[in-house]
C-alpha cells in the first residue's frame, strides 16, 4: 500500500508540474508566435524590418554588448579577491553584489536618476562637463550593468571555494607570475563556469525593462531597447509588430536556454571524470594489500 501511494504521489506532483509549466512557459511562448504569424509571413517580417525595431535591436545589442564585458571582468576579479584573500570590507562587497537581487529593477533606475538626472546630486557637473547619461546610452548601460551585476561573480565564487588554492600556490612556487597563473591555472579550471555565468549576465541584459525604462525616456529610434520598443508598439495596438519583435527575443531565450544546458552538461561531465578517480586508486590500493595480507 505504501508503495502505490509513493507511486501515485510521484505521478500527481510530475503531472503538476508539467501543467504549471505548460501554463507559465509553453502556452505563453506558443500565444507569442501564433500573435507574430496571425497576418502571414510577410506582415511577420514587415514588422521586424521596421526601422525603429531594427533600432531597438542594435541598442540590445550594443547595451548588453558593453555591459556583459563589464559584469564578466568584475565578476572575475570580484570571485578571486573573495575567495583567495581576506581583506576588510569583505562582507560589504559581497552585500553589495546581492543587493541588485534585493532591489526593485525601477527603483534602482530612479535612484540612477536622482543621482545623473539634470536635477540630481550630480546633474550640475555633468550639465558643465556637457555629459549626457541619462535618456542616452551610457545610462542604459548603468541600469544594465547593475541589474545584471551578480551573476557572474555568484557562479564563480562557489566555484572557486570548492576547487582551492593548492593549484595556484604550487604554480607560484615553481616561479609562475600572478598572469600566468591567472591564464594557465585559474582561468582553465572555471571557464565552464564562467561561460555559464556570462549566458545568464547576457540573456538579463538583454531582457531587462524596468531600470532601462525609467532612464531611457522613451525616445524612439535612438534609447528604446527592444523590450521598450515591444511594449510600445502594443500600446499603439500593433500587435503583430510587437509579437514580431517579442519572438525575436523568444529565440534569443531558446538559444540561452540550450547553450545552458549544453554547459551543465559538460559540468556534470567533468564532475563525473573527477569522483570516480578516488575509488579507482582505493581499489588498487586494496589488490596491492590483499597478496601481503594472505601471505601473512
């Protein structure tokens, strides 16, 4: 009895689940193409070849082309200084690269507004200096830069407390610089990891909205993102514009999502290469002890 209702139990909670993620994922990303090709192929590419999509395109690209660079480099060195020092501060740094997981994406892009707007804290000296951050790029970088800021730095961190330092310390003493350590010891031994970090710093960056919305201003053909650029276009009912453009961010999260999987794979992979070696050498061990300990 106990055992059919383990087995009944199992088979209602895989059901559950599948339906949730039927309802959350599939059907969403299903309404989306169906929206997208609901006037035929040639009203689906009219809507991607609108100049302000096109637009809207290269600014994701160019945004998340600058801020995934920057998140990945930091993240790096973030993940060595936290793991292979101690230093004072340290709990401070670590707060301050969870706290774009605690703060709101709009809440964080009106503080960046209070702090660059023309009447913020800063808006004085960047009006003399004739800088423009915010409803410009480099403010599109910022939001993005801070909500994308963990992720990098939280894959590698766990990563490189379970590996050690032994590696580097021997490299050193056999003369190798801190480069050459970097690139020949470290850099090899967290590149899956890595990788993985910088697909999710990517597909965030790319997929961001709310901080990007409050300091982009909206200006058409020059700071929309493509989410921006999505949701205007549903607000002016072209809904085949808008589900166009959405499917092509659909791609995008695919494309994630199976480089993703192909890069816990090869993490499993390597996992599994390196737990057997234990019981392989203690399996030799005890076929070398066994003859001595007949004979004795």
């Amino acid at each position: 009895m106990k055992e059919r209702e383990s087995v009944w139990i199992r088979i209602t909670l895989i059901v559950a689940v599948l339906l949730l993620a039927f309802i959350i994922l599939i059907l969403p990303i299903t309404v989306v193409f169906l929206e997208a090709f609901a006037q035929g192929w040639e009203a689906y590419f009219q809507g991607l070849q609108d100049s302000d999509t096109i637009s809207a395109m290269l600014m994701t690209l160019k945004v998340a082309g600058i801020a995934v660079p920057l998140n990945t480099a930091f993240g790096l060195i973030a993940a060595f200084l936290l793991t292979r020092f101690e230093f004072p501060g340290k709990n401070i740094l670590l707060t301050i690269i969870d706290s774009p997981f605690a703060v709101s994406p709009v809440i964080s892009g009106l503080i960046f507004l209070l702090l660059f707007g023309k009447q913020g804290w800063m808006g004085d000296i960047l009006e003399e200096w004739n800088i423009k951050i915010v409803f410009n790029t480099p403010g599109l970088v910022i939001a993005t830069v801070f909500i994308t800021l963990p992720f990098v730095a939280r894959e590698l961190i766990p990563l490189m407390q379970s590996q050690g330092k032994e590696e580097e310390e021997a490299g050193i003493l056999l003369g190798a610089s801190l480069y050459q350590t970097f690139i020949k010891i470290i850099i090899p031994n967290i590149k899956w990891g890595l990788l993985y970090g910088l697909i999710l710093c990517n597909a965030r960056a790319m997929g961001e909205f709310g901080a990007v919305s409050v300091l982009s201003g909206h200006i058409r053909g020059k700071t929309n993102t493509l989410p921006l650029q999505i949701e205007m276009l549903y607000n002016e009912y072209n809904s085949v514009g808008a589900f166009s453009a959405a499917s092509v961010l659909v791609f995008l999260s695919l494309l994630t999502l199976l480089l993703k999987t192909i890069l816990e794979r090869n993490l499993h992979r390597k996992e599994e290469i390196i737990i057997p070696e234990k019981p392989a050498n203690e399996k030799k061990a005890k076929k070398k002890k066994d003859p001595q300990d007949f004979q004795i």
